[in-house]
C-alpha cells in the first residue's frame, strides 16, 4: 500500500515537471513574439501600410486572447494572426476553445 503511494507520488511529481516546463515554454514563445511585433511596430509605426487590412484597407485593432495579441479589422472584421501566434493559442488551450473564441471574434 505504502509502495503504491510512493509509486503515485512519483507519476504526480513528474506530471508536474513536465508542466512546468511547457509552461516555461510558452511564456519564452509569448515574450519572443511580443518582442518582434514590438520591433515590426517600432520599425513601421510612420508608415501608412502599418496595421492596415490587406483585404479592405481598414484600420487594425490589436485584440490580447490569453497574452496572445492577434490583429482584427475594425472596418470588415478579418482576423490576422501573426507567424507563431496560432500555434501559441493551441499549444495553450484545446483547440476547441481557441477556435469558439476565434468564432465569437468574428460575430459567429
């Protein structure tokens, strides 16, 4: 009985590692693509091409889903991800969730 509970305690311990450190993960993803869309913003910001939709022309508005800052159209309500950022949605949620907030996004 002892021995179970040691045994359980181990699984327990190394769930939790491995949690950690895919967390670890995603926060280093997350400040690596903050700091390139910071850089892009900095290097663009006088630009008129900046933040523009590429299907109307309207302005874009930057929307946070969980620390994942994504571009929406505020004239035909398009979405834009930039490179990396759908993984980090998936990598940090069930794909179901991430795609019912994607859905509520765009009015559906």
């Amino acid at each position: 009985m002892a021995t179970d509970d040691m045994r359980q305690e181990g699984y327990d311990r190394e769930e939790q590692h491995f949690k950690d450190q895919e967390q670890q993960a995603l926060q280093q993803l997350r400040a690596k693509l903050e700091e390139k869309r910071r850089q892009q913003a900095d290097a663009n910001a006088d630009k008129d091409f900046f933040l523009r939709c590429c299907r109307c022309g309207g302005k874009m508005a930057e929307i946070t889903i969980d620390e994942v800052v994504i571009d929406k159209c505020e004239t035909c309500g398009g979405i834009y991800l930039d490179a990396g950022e759908l993984d980090l949605l998936l990598k940090s949620h069930k794909p179901q969730s991430v795609w019912s907030t994607l859905g509520s996004l765009l009015g559906g």
